[in-house]
C-alpha cells in the first residue's frame, strides 16, 4: 500500500514566503502522517488571482528556484515524492502555470499547464508537451493541473502511458450547483479514475482570494472511481488514504471486459 496525501491550503496572493512556509510545514504534516506522496495546490507559492500580468511576471520563478528546490528538500529529508504547482518563469520570458514532480533525486519532471480557463490565457502561455508519467518507488505517476483534468482525452493519454496514479494541483473556482450536489470537477475526478481504473489525487485550495471563493475541493479517489478521502469543507486540510497502486495496473472490469483492452480506436 502506498499512502498519499493531499494538503489543501489557502495560500495569500503575493505572499511568497508565507505561502512556501506553509506548505513546508504542510508537506512535514503529511510525512508526519506517515504520506510517501503529497499534493499540493495550483500556483501554491504566488496565489491565483493575479490583477494583471505583471503581477504574476513578479511572482514568477524557474523551475530550479527557491519554491520547487525546497520541497525537493523537504522530499529528500523526509523520503516523499511532492506534486505541486507554481507560477513559472520560462527562459524565454513567457509565462507558465506549471507544476513539479520531485523526489529524493530533484526534479523528475515539470508540466505546463495546456488547458488555460478564463483570464489565465491573459497571463500564461499554454504548454504543448503531454502529460509527463514518471517512475517512482511507488509506481508510475502522471502530473497534470487543474482544468486539464476535464479534458477526457488528456487523461487518457496519461493512463494509456500506465500511470497508476495522477496528481493534480488544482484550484477550483467555486459556480453555482443544485443543493445537496457535489461539485462537478469531484464528480469528474470520480468518473475519469473509474474510467481509466487509475487513482486520482487531486489538491484545492480554500480560503477567499480577491473576491473569488473555491470549491474545496481537495479529494483522493481509489482506481475504482470511489472517494477515498475528502473533500474537506472549507479550511486548511490534510487529506491521507492508502491505495493499492500495484492495483491500478490491473483495467479488468469483470471476468470478459477490460477498460484498455476494450477500446476501439480505430472508429474514434
């Protein structure tokens, strides 16, 4: 069993030391818990809700800068493998909502983020390389952020690489829904694992941002599409379940059918 964790936090827009002692102090909680894998928020370090592009270029960091290296610290003292996300600074002076996968060895990989909603194509510029999935001692892990986990396709090619687990740092604004319904981007978190029979851990944010408010949405779901924990309500949350992820590699649904094995793309 590998025990994953999701810390939903509230980060404060341009708070960017604040904002890394938080989730610090939120990645030792989870090792503390006993976690081997933790996901953090979208843009964790600088906030969200930037006021224009030059906010978020002041924001903004490389992959190798003070946000992604200390959790690559804090994952070699501490023995984990950390998701999260940032606002990076590309060499090339375009922006990008990025997220990092590290371990005890650094950096494995860095997304950016393809799927742009609302007034982030203002700031960021899409990515346009695939989701990465990435060997570790638990298994194989695919990164993805917020939005692009609604894009059935984008998933798929996560799952068809054999990721036994996605991560998404995400921060869901909240919309209007039917009383006593779940949000829809959990009941999408839901159907893509039961679809693809692969784990989704998936980390929101709380707290309000310049008027915007989030669903709070952090949530873990088992390869069979079930929450296993969350989501939270809306404070600061720590999020732990113990997945099989050995499991996730196994897309039987019964006795005659296989959620791989049964597709058809050649009449797609």
């Amino acid at each position: 069993m590998t025990r994953i964790a999701v810390c939903q936090l509230a980060p404060a827009i341009g708070d960017l030391d604040g904002n890394r002692a938080r989730a610090l102090a939120a990645l030792d909680a989870a090792a503390d818990a006993g976690a081997q894998v933790v996901v953090l928020p979208e843009l964790a370090a600088s906030g969200y809700v930037f006021r224009d592009a030059g906010e978020a270029r002041a924001l903004a960091e490389p992959p190798d800068g003070p946000t992604v290296a200390g959790w690559a610290e804090r994952a070699a003292a501490r023995g984990l493998v950390v998701a999260g996300g940032f606002a990076e600074a590309g060499a090339d002076g375009r922006l990008f909502n990025s997220a990092a996968l590290v371990d005890a060895g650094g950096v494995r990989a860095v997304y950016r983020k393809a799927h742009l909603w609302d007034r982030e194509a203002e700031v960021f510029t899409p990515g346009t390389d695939p989701p990465p999935v990435v060997d570790t001692p638990h298994g194989r892990i695919g990164l993805m952020v917020c939005y692009d986990l609604e894009f059935p396709e984008w998933v798929r090619t996560v799952a068809l690489d054999g990721a036994q687990l996605l991560c998404v740092p995400t921060n869901w604004p909240a919309e209007p829904r039917p009383d006593s319904e779940r949000p829809m981007e959990i009941l999408k978190a839901m159907v893509h694992a039961a679809t693809n029979r692969m784990a989704i851990a998936a980390c929101d944010r709380c707290g309000t941002e310049r008027g915007v408010d989030w669903v709070c949405g952090s949530v873990i779901v088992g390869p069979d599409g079930w929450l296993l924990a969350g989501p939270p309500g809306r404070e600061p949350a720590l999020l732990v379940a113990d997945i099989d992820l050995a499991g996730a590699r196994d897309k039987a649904l019964g006795p005659r059918n296989d959620a791989h094995r049964d597709r058809r793309p050649a009449l797609y």
